[in-house]
C-alpha cells in the first residue's frame, strides 16, 4: 500500500457555524451534500490550498473533552493569522514558542471544541 493523501473529516454540531468558522481561516467550500428535504447540508469538502478538510452534521452531541487529537495548520505569518483572528474575536491563545516552535505557535479552538494549532509554514 501506499498512501497518497489523508483528509480529516469531523462532525460537527452546526454546520453553517463551522463552515463560517473555517472560512474565516481561507478553507472553500469545494462540494457539499443536502439530503432530500433538508434545508442545508449535511456534509461539506473544504480546502485551502493544500489543506483539505470533510464535515459531516453529527448525529449526536460533541463531548469536546473526548477529542484527543490536534489539527496543526500552517501558515506563512502567524503573528498577522493571530491578529486578524483575534480581531474577528475567534478568541486564539497568546503565541508560544516552544523549543520545537521557535517561529511560534497559537491555539484555536472550534466552533465545536476542536483544538487547531496555528503554526508557521
């Protein structure tokens, strides 16, 4: 076997939310799905560049402290990412600089609890 791509996919609680969400930090919306009768969709396929991430509407509730994962996403300027998210008050952590990070790091969490790393690239 060979692995030639992965892509996350995470539920989520509202899907316009997250959407909104994701959007604020560049992702499109590439393709989506509305099941018959619904009044919006019940998965969506994001990217941004080279990131590419799935939602999918959960079918019961998120337990935020359950998610034991990281998403780490890289940008070209984490102190400008910092400010223009602290300026749409998405709340980010102060940046770090641990030794593993000496460019820097900020934490952001999701409209649903999902913990994102914002890093350089």
């Amino acid at each position: 076997m060979q692995t030639r791509q992965l892509v996350a996919m995470i539920s989520v609680t509202d899907m316009e939310r997250s959407l909104a969400f994701y959007q604020r930090l560049g992702f499109e919306v590439g393709n989506t799905f509305v099941p018959a009768g619904a009044t919006g969709p019940s998965w969506a396929w994001l990217r941004s560049g080279e990131a590419q991430l799935m939602l999918s509407k959960a079918s019961e509730p998120i337990v935020a402290t359950q998610k034991n994962f990281l998403f780490y996403v890289y940008t070209d300027d984490v102190d400008t990412a910092h400010a223009e998210l602290a300026e749409a008050a998405l709340n980010p952590s102060e940046i770090t600089k641990p030794f593993y990070n000496p460019d820097g790091e900020f934490r952001l969490l999701d409209p649903d609890g999902y913990v994102l790393m914002i890093t350089h690239t």
